[in-house]
C-alpha cells in the first residue's frame, strides 16, 4: 500500500461510516418537517427567553419595572 492510499484509508472508512448513517436513517420512517420541529421548539422556549430578556433590556437602559425610573446616577 502506498503512502497516498494509506492516508485516503481513514477518509474512505469516515465516509463508509456516514453512509451507513444516512441508509439508517432512510429506513428508519418517514420524516418530520423542520419547519414543524422548529416552531414547536420556538414555541417551548419563546416564554422563557421573553422572561430572562425583559429585565435585562430593563436594566439595560437603566429602568425598572416597578416605576420605570432612572436608576443611572446622574453626573
């Protein structure tokens, strides 16, 4: 074996292996849309990041939400 084919081994057994993967998932059934994947995974997670990002925009711009007063002190 030459030094080339040695070096393609490795490749030819990465891309055998990937193959193999994909024929599985070919069998494995029909597929779900990623659009239908997507918005329910947006769906999950909308409350939460709207929750985590409020207050941050809030503290951001030096407001709160109880009065929505200036909390920078003025120089």
């Amino acid at each position: 074996m030459t030094q080339l084919e040695e070096r393609k081994e490795p490749r030819r057994a990465k891309v055998g292996a990937l193959r193999e993967e994909i024929r599985k998932g070919v069998e494995s059934g029909a597929s779900i849309p990623a659009s239908e994947v997507l918005d329910r995974l947006e769906a999950k997670y909308r409350w939460p990041m709207q929750q985590l990002i409020s207050p941050l925009a809030g503290e951001m711009s030096g407001r709160t939400e109880e009065g929505g007063k200036d909390r920078r002190r003025s120089s």
